[in-house]
C-alpha cells in the first residue's frame, strides 16, 4: 500500500500557497495520513478527494477539527501496528509502547526525522509549508507490503 504522509500543512484557503510540486506526489495514493495541524476543511477535501484520509487532531486544529478528529490512532496495516499522535505533549513515543505499536508517525516539531525510539520506529515528515531547524518544506511516501516499511522522505519546492 503507498501513502503520502504529511503534517503541519497549517494551510489557509486564500492565504497559504503550497510548494509548487505538492500535488504531483499523490500520483498512485491509496491513502493520505495526517499528522496534525492540517489548517482547514478546503484542505482537508482536496486530500479526501485523491484518496482517503486518516488525520489527527493537531494542537492548531481545534478550532476547525475539535470534535471530530481524535488525538491519537491506533491501526493496522499489512500486519504493521502504526499509532498516530501530532506530538505537542510529551516526547515521543507519546504514551505508545512497542508492545501496541511497530511504527509511530507524528508531527509538530515541523522537522522531518526517522529514528528508533524505544523499540518503535518514529517517523516525522516535517511540514509542508513552515518548515524548521534548516529543513526544506516536505512530505513523504510510506509503502506497507507484506509486514514490510518503506519510507520515502520527499523534499518540495518552493516557487
């Protein structure tokens, strides 16, 4: 299965303009996981729109979101465990185990990283639109097959 995984997008329609090449990276999709901080429901249908998405509540998102996305998640795919939670309490893992979970994703730091925390493969796309510590706006593209991880970090392109 391919999956864009993205957070911190804090997107506003009319004001936030996303890099250039954002959209060409959803070419084959099955699914688009979001980390948090996703801005607001324009947003949020243009991804629904490409396939379907699996989003947690970002500590920017209340306003918009409060209510009808949960903090964390907790779900399987091809037998990887992934728990999903934005990160703006505590430090990862953020309350997961590797017992519950083989793969966390998170967010808010606005800097990408992939690391083994704690016997759990933590993994940040950075952000799409605000990015931090030197990093370029970014995303990435996550393939589960048979049991099995791949993590592609992609880089966009402002104008």
């Amino acid at each position: 299965m391919k999956i864009a995984v993205l957070s911190d997008t804090h997107y506003i329609a009319g004001f936030t303009r996303l890099p250039v090449d954002f959209w060409r990276h959803f070419d084959g999709v099955e699914q688009i996981f979001h980390c948090g901080d996703i801005g607001d429901k324009d947003l949020y249908g243009d991804l629904a729109a490409i396939a379907p998405v699996t989003a947690v509540l970002g500590n920017n998102d209340g306003l918009v979101f409060g209510g009808t996305l949960p903090e964390r998640q907790i779900f399987t795919i091809e037998g990887v465990r992934i728990g999903m939670f934005h990160g703006h309490r505590w430090k990862a893992p953020f309350g997961f185990t590797k017992e519950d979970i083989d793969l966390l994703l998170c967010g808010h730091t606005h800097v990408p990283r992939d690391e083994m925390i704690d016997g759990i493969r933590v993994i940040n796309p950075g952000s799409v639109t605000r990015p931090r510590g030197g990093s370029h706006p970014s995303m990435g593209i996550l393939e589960i097959c048979d049991g099995g991880v791949s993590w592609q970090p992609v880089a966009l392109h402002r104008d």
